[in-house]
C-alpha cells in the first residue's frame, strides 16, 4: 500500500495536526484510522524520534502503537498495521518495533508475532516474518506460564502458540519459511519444546485430543525431512523435569495422547522411521504388530512403564496399564518369570515368618540383654534373632525405597493400598524392640509382640498373586479405608460423648448419697468403690458402652444411679444410633464398596499385580532382573530361534543397526500370533 501520505491536513477543534502524542498514535493504531497518521513519518524525522523512542512506548507495560495496533485486528485486518511498519522502515527502527515486548511481569516478553498468532492473522505473520521478526522471541510472563491459575500456557515461542491455538499453517510457514526457520528444538523456560507443550494443553475432550496429535505429527514429520542430516531426535529432548513428550504425556495421565503416541504408524516411506508400532502382516481381522519399546520398557531409568507404576496421583492410570503395547507387555513379564519371583518371595517371607515367630515365642524371661550361652539351643535363638533384625532391615530399606520413589499419600492408599505402610511399621517396632532390649528395658517385648502380629498381617500382601484371594484383600483395604474409617471417626465422638454424659450423672448421683448417708453408710459405699470397677473412670465407663455396642452391655449397675429415667434416656439414645442405625449403615456400605470393587476387578486386578512385575526389578537389582529376564525368555517358544531387533529404532533408516539377539528382542516388544522379523533380506517366524 501506498503510506506516502500528505502532511497537509485540516486542523480541527484547535488540535495541532502536526503534533503527535503517544496517545494519539496510540487512539489512531487503535482504530485502524491510517488518516490520523497522516504527517507522522514528517514529524519523526523533524524531532529526530522513532516509533520506539520512549515518547511512543507505554512505560507502564513497554507497549507500542505496533502491539497496539495488532491487538484491534477486526475482521482480520487493521490498516494502521502497515502504515506503522513502514515508518519504522524509513525511521530505521523497523527491527526494534517488530521486536519490541511487553515489560511488565504478566505479559513480558510478548511480541506482534505473538500477538499476530494470537489473533489467528496469518497474513500479519507472514508480513512480520518478512520483515523480521525473531521467530525465537519467548513470551515468559506470569500469564504464561504453566500452573497459572489466570493465563494460558503455550510454550512462550511463537511456535508453540501457534500449534497450541490449532493452526497448522502457521506452523508449517514458522518451520519452512525462506526468511528464518523456527528452531523445533528451542525450549522454554521449563525446558519444554513445543511437543511438550502439545503434550499438556490436549485434555480428555477426543476433538481437542485428535487436534494436538494431528499437529505433533506434522511437526515430528516436517522436521524428521528438514534436519535429516543433524541426527537431533526431537522426541528425545528432555525439559527440566528429565521427562520427553511421551513420558510427560504418561505422568499427567493423558489418556487420549499417550495411544497416539506409543501405536503411531506412518505409511510415508520417508517418515516410517518416526514409527512406533509397524504392522508385520494382516490376514483378515487378524494382524501382528512390532512396538518400539524405547522409553517405555525398564531398560532405562525414568521410562513409561516406571512413570506409571510408581505414579500414585497420575489421572487415569488404570487406563493407561490397559493400552497397549503396556497391558501385553506387563502380562508377558508376568506369566514369564515375575510370578515365579513373587511366589519365590512369598515363600523366602513364610520362612522369615517362621523364624521370628518361634524366636519371639521362646524368648527368656527376666531382664534383658541375655548372654548367649553355649548351648545349641540358645545359638540358634540368637541366630534366629539376627535374621529376624536383618530381616527387619530389610523390609525397612524397602518401605523406604518405595517411599522416597511414591510418597504415601491418601490418593494412593486407595489404588496402591497400605502394604507398604504395615511392612515399615512392622520393621520398625521390631528394631526399636531391638533398641530397647540391649538398653536392658523390659518393654520391648510389647513391641515385639506388634511387630509380629504386623508381620501375620503383612501374609495378606502376597494373597495379590492370586487373582481370587487378592480382590479379598483389596476389598478388606478399600473398607478399611473408606467405609471403616469414616465410621470410626462418628462412633468416637458419640463414644466419648454419651461417656461423659454418663460419667456426669453418676458423679452427680454418688454425690447427693454421700451427703445423705450417715459415716458408716459412707464408709461401706467408699468400701464398695474400692471392691470393684468405678464408673466414676471414664476410661472404665467408655469400655463398658463400647460392650453395649456389641450387645454384651451389662445393666447391674443401673440400681445404684439416682436419675434412673435420665440414664435411661442416654442408654437407650446410645445403642439406637450406634447399635441399631451406624453399624448397619456399616453393613451396607461396605455391601455397596464390595459391588463397586466387583465391576472394576480388572482395574484393581492390574494396578494391584502387574506393577509388582516393575518392582521386581529394584528389589533384586538391575542385572540380576535383566540375567532373569533373558532365562525366562530364553526358555520360552522365542527363545527357541535367534531374533532380530532394531538397535536404533527410531533413528534413519538408512543408518539402521540390525543386530541378533538370542533369545530376546532387545528394544522391541511383538505382539500377535507370528511375526516377521527381517534382518536384511531374510527373516525369521517366530510364534508366540
């Protein structure tokens, strides 16, 4: 357009037409009035000024008439747009306008590009590109930042916003246009890339989640063909928090993108390296199909698999065991050698068990530390001792493993359960009993005594490997937690209430007969109190309604208290709402959470068994767990040929490393009745 305006203008309302404000750039940008410009470019080059001298920026926000202007776009256009950009070219200072940002906290570092992208003008982007806007330019403001109560996080880089806000031809015009390509790789100030942050703005809505896929491949793809020779694997940057976008997508629960992710498939020659799942052979409704299990399987620390398992507060995470290549992936492990291990543990625990048990029951009496006589006997109660304090410790190392990786919360209690909790108390009891016993106190044989009666507890966590009695020991724990809990917390405060009021009264009632009796009377009521259980205690009268609760109340005392009809009152008002009322709401809520826990027995069934398949691996050690892998395998119908798999699955395909492995398919994981896997130009069929 034609921005060689004449100065000469009407004057109006006394308003000199050759002084220009800030403000009124500002109003005209505003509007979109290019004939209030008019004399601007003049009056710059007069005063020696630029539209980034500090009379035409806000100093509140650092706004200029630039930002101004793109932000009253209507209809997609604003005509002052390009009047003020070609100012800035004749006055010199057309970079420093494009780029200039907002200064203020909440909106810093936002510049017209973001805005532009923003305002969904792709015109305007491309018009700011060509002039030379830094396509780099990071919006870093509270506003945009990511856990912002009152703002939307998208990346801060135009990129990013532009794939965030669905619009995919300004993403491809970012990354291929002829003036300055956007660096992909560049990150945030939480180190997040834009598939990071296509990662987190994608919710559970299936439109919202097939958009942020559909743009994370078309920008995996285009930038796979535009830096094909650098090697840079886009998928693999990791933010801050050490985490890729298939592993963040995992620990916040994604449901909808973590699918699109793992099974993605390319039919694209050129792009069938970015594949993480490659369909082998289809006869009918029948297919095969190899994953790329990098990042997912244990083979590394920190991968899918781990995120998961370990994540208590993860949304969704019984879904996600159920996706593949997971849910066939946790089965195989399973059936292979992890069963195996756990019974191997259940049965190393029962011996554990036997021994403490028999040390406990035979301990001496007297005062502690005994010497160790030479006898066989004691010999092996002290050796029975000393497994049982090793054993201590190692239940304690453990719990606080798991701890340290899964901190208990309340969340977690209901999915993952309380085992842990009840090893680390029991491990704890029984080496503070140790403590005690070399200190010479007596009391720590009450420790021991809890400690043992939690380790008889503790048999239950192993009843998980068995799919019948596991859901029994699920539902113990959801009722204890939940329905149990809740009642116990009514029935304290009615328990302790009617108690006091009980109290109370025959307090009342013993006062007004000892002021009425002569001494001796008084002496053989005094007498009488001594003889047997006052309910003057409250502790004695709370133990003695607790029985009423139970039906085994006992009424005999009744003839001694003074306001029988009130006593009355309070008995009967007590056993109607916890007798009568609370213990059978007990009863139905627990038969509703027994109905619940039924339907959802797949669910429970593979947050409950299938993640010991992963902690497996930190019990025993990483080598020993991979050494027992590769038997388990070695004995199973893959093992019974040489495989092959791919050594760099998701680099180029040219430079793939195609290596035998026996017995094994390190990096891959198959799935399906057979298989092809190539090596070159042979192959090989394997069954499973």
């Amino acid at each position: 357009m034609d921005s060689n305006l004449s100065l000469s203008r009407p004057e109006s309302d006394g308003e000199d037409s050759s002084e220009f404000t800030r403000e009124r750039v500002f109003k005209a940008a505003s509007q979109g009035n290019k004939s209030e410009l008019i004399g601007l470019l003049d009056f710059l080059l007069a005063n020696h000024k630029q539209l980034t001298s500090s009379d035409f920026i806000d100093e509140t926000n650092g706004k200029t008439a630039l930002l101004k202007a793109l932000l009253n776009i209507k209809d997609g256009k604003n005509e002052a747009v390009e009047v003020l950009l070609d100012i800035a070219d004749k006055t010199g200072d057309l970079k420093e306008l494009i780029n200039s940002s907002y200064t203020d906290p909440c909106y810093k570092g936002q510049t017209a590009l973001h805005i532009a992208i923003e305002r969904r003008s792709f015109e305007y982007v491309k018009l700011l590109v060509q002039k030379g806007a830094d396509v780099q330019a990071k919006a870093n403001g509270s506003f945009f930042q990511h856990g912002s109560k009152r703002g939307f996080y998208f990346g801060e880089l135009p990129l990013s916003l532009a794939a965030c806000t669905n619009q995919l031809e300004t993403v491809c015009f970012l990354m291929e246009n002829p003036h300055r390509n956007a660096d992909v790789t560049d990150r945030d100030s939480q180190g997040n890339t834009v598939l990071h942050t296509l990662v987190i703005i994608a919710d559970s809505k299936a439109e919202n989640t097939e958009m942020a896929a559909k743009i994370y491949d078309e920008i995996l793809i285009r930038h796979f063909k535009l830096q094909k020779h650098t090697g840079v694997q886009l998928e693999l940057i990791e933010n801050h928090q050490g985490l890729t976008p298939l592993k963040l997508a995992a620990k916040l629960g994604k449901i909808g993108v973590s699918p699109t992710h793992i099974q993605r498939s390319f039919m694209d020659e050129e792009a069938r390296p970015l594949s993480r799942k490659f369909t082998e052979w289809v006869y009918g409704p029948v297919h095969s199909s190899l994953y790329d299990m990098s990042s997912i399987d244990t083979d590394e620390n920190n991968s899918v698999l781990e995120i998961i398992v370990f994540g208590s507060q993860i949304p969704n995470r019984p879904e996600m065991l159920r996706i593949e290549p997971l849910r066939s992936l946790l089965r195989d492990k399973w059936e292979r050698f992890a069963s195996k291990l756990f019974l191997m543990s259940f049965v190393m625990y029962l011996i554990y068990l036997a021994i403490f048990t028999t040390v406990a029951f035979y301990r001496k009496e007297g005062e502690p530390p005994f010497p160790v006589e030479n006898t066989p006997a004691d010999c092996l109660r002290c050796v029975g001792e000393i497994i049982s304090v090793l054993g201590a410790v190692r239940f304690l190392y453990k719990a606080i493993t798991i701890f340290w990786k899964n901190p208990p919360q309340k969340m977690a209690l209901f999915t993952d359960g309380f085992s842990e909790i009840l090893f680390f108390l029991q491990a704890a009891l029984l080496l503070l009993s140790a403590v005690l016993y070399f200190c010479g106190q007596k009391e720590y044989v009450g420790l021991l005594v809890l400690s043992l009666a939690l380790a008889w507890m503790n048999v239950l966590y192993f009843t998980r490997g068995s799919r019948q009695l596991g859901m029994y020991n699920v539902m113990m724990q959801r009722m204890i937690l939940s329905d149990l809990l809740h009642f116990l917390c009514v029935y304290s405060v009615l328990l302790f209430g009617f108690s006091a009021a009980v109290v109370t009264l025959l307090d009342d009632s013993s006062k007004v007969k000892n002021v009425t009796l002569a001494g001796g009377g008084r002496a053989e009521a005094e007498s009488s109190k001594c003889d047997k259980p006052s309910y003057h205690d409250i502790r004695f009268t709370t133990l003695e309604l607790f029985k009423f609760t139970i039906g085994m109340g006992d009424l005999q005392f009744t003839n001694h208290v003074q306001y029988k009809e009130v006593f009355y009152i309070l008995l009967i008002s007590y056993i109607t709402l916890t007798y009568i009322l609370m213990l059978n709401m007990l009863i139905a809520l627990m038969g509703n959470t027994v109905q619940k826990i039924s339907d959802q027995s797949e669910t429970i069934w593979n947050l409950r068994v299938k993640p010991e398949t992963h902690r497996i691996r930190f019990n025993l050690g990483y080598l020993f767990y991979r050494y027992l892998e590769g038997k388990a395998e070695a004995g199973s119908e893959i093992g019974k040929v040489q495989m092959a798999g791919s050594e760099q699955g998701r680099g180029q395909e040219k430079n793939q490393v195609w290596r035998l492995r026996s017995g094994r398919v390190d990096g891959w994981r198959i799935t399906g009745r057979a298989v092809i896997i190539w090596e070159g130009t042979g192959g090989l069929l394997v069954n499973i």
